[in-house]
C-alpha cells in the first residue's frame, strides 16, 4: 500500500484542547486542493483517509513540548497546479528575522468566526530569547516564535496544525506548526509553532 506524508499539529493550544487519549484519528480524512469551503467548483480537491496517526511520544499538553504528530495517508497525493509538496527545512537554522506566511482557515479575531477561505499572512519569525521573555511558560528550543511587535496580524483559532513556511533555495520549507498563542494578535506576544528542524530526526524515523 502506498502513503502519503503530512506533518500534523495536534489540535491543542490555538484550537479546543483535545485529549490524545480521546482523540479519534480514524474518524478524520485530509481534504488536499481545497481553498473556498464555499464553492465546490473552485478547486479540484480531494479527500483520503488516514491510515495510521503516529503521535509524539513525549507531547505535553500542558507545555505543548514535542507538539506534533504525523498522519499516514492510505493512499498518496497527486500534484497539480492545487496541491503541491513542500520540502523540510534544513537542520540547524534557526531563521531568525526572516519573514515567513502562514496559511489557515482559521478565525479572523479572537473567539471570532472562522473563514471559509484560506487566508495567509506574512510575519517576522523572532529570536526564542525574546520570545520566552514574552510568554510566563519556557520557551524551548524545539518551538519557533513569529509575530508583528506590535500584533494586529496572527494566526489564530482553528488554525492549529497549519504551516510557516519560508522561501528556501527558491523552495517552499515548511519551519514550523501553528502550535499556540495568547489570544490572537496580541502585541508584543507572538505565535508559537513547533520548530520542525528540531524533529527531523522523528519524522524520518516515523515517515
């Protein structure tokens, strides 16, 4: 049987809080193409079933330490003009002040409604010095902060699980996972993602 990968964060911290031990995968599918949940005739996407949902070991839902897991899809993509790959980064950059985009359907403000079309937003990805200085919770160096100073743009609600990515060598990488944040658009308090070069490693050895 043939899989195909997609990197996953759980729905935990900018999403309700969801318990691994009750969290039912089987029940999920992954929609790939989509853009406007609105129209059916917008995109060619399509939806799969997962095979199998391989969990962290060592996740936290208090912390969100180790925020990530990935999903087995029972059959593999296709790539077209809609649905595209994008690369792992590479290990040991940190990626500081370079401006990365985040995607989601998420909410538009803090406990507002969701959008029913992908929308994206262009941040500066800060040094996790200033970031944990930002939050009452460590900061660890397997999470990735990016925000404005001065807030107003953000992920957000139900975006958990979705990309930062960064243009790389001419090629879309993928740095970090919506993970979690005080309220949306904050100021001085930023996103915090799961910094995905810290688990190469993991996801290699799970893929």
């Amino acid at each position: 049987m043939a899989f195909a990968l997609l990197l996953l964060c759980l729905l935990v911290g900018r999403s309700p809080p969801v318990s691994p031990r009750r969290f039912d995968w089987s029940t999920i599918w992954v929609r790939v193409g989509e853009y406007d949940f609105r129209r059916t005739d917008d995109t060619p996407h399509r939806d799969i079933r997962i095979a199998d949902f391989r969990l962290h070991s060592n996740f936290n839902s208090r912390t969100f330490e180790n925020d990530i897991a990935l999903l087995i899809l029972e059959q593999p993509v296709t790539f077209n003009n809609y649905v595209r790959k994008i690369c792992l980064p590479p290990a040991g950059q940190s990626f500081i002040n370079t401006r990365a985009t985040v995607t989601g359907w998420g909410a538009l403000a803090y406990q507002g409604p969701v959008s029913p079309v992908l929308n994206k937003v262009v941040l500066p990805i800060w040094d996790n010095e200033q970031c944990d200085a930002a939050y009452d919770q460590p900061i660890r160096s397997t999470m990735l902060c990016a925000g404005l100073p001065e807030g107003g743009q953000d992920s957000c609600q139900d975006d958990s699980g979705g990309p930062l990515m960064v243009q790389n060598n001419n090629k879309w990488t993928v740095v970090g996972i919506v993970s979690f944040g005080t309220r949306c658009a904050e100021p001085g308090k930023p996103g915090v993602y799961t910094r995905v070069n810290s688990f190469l490693d993991w996801i290699r050895s799970n893929a």
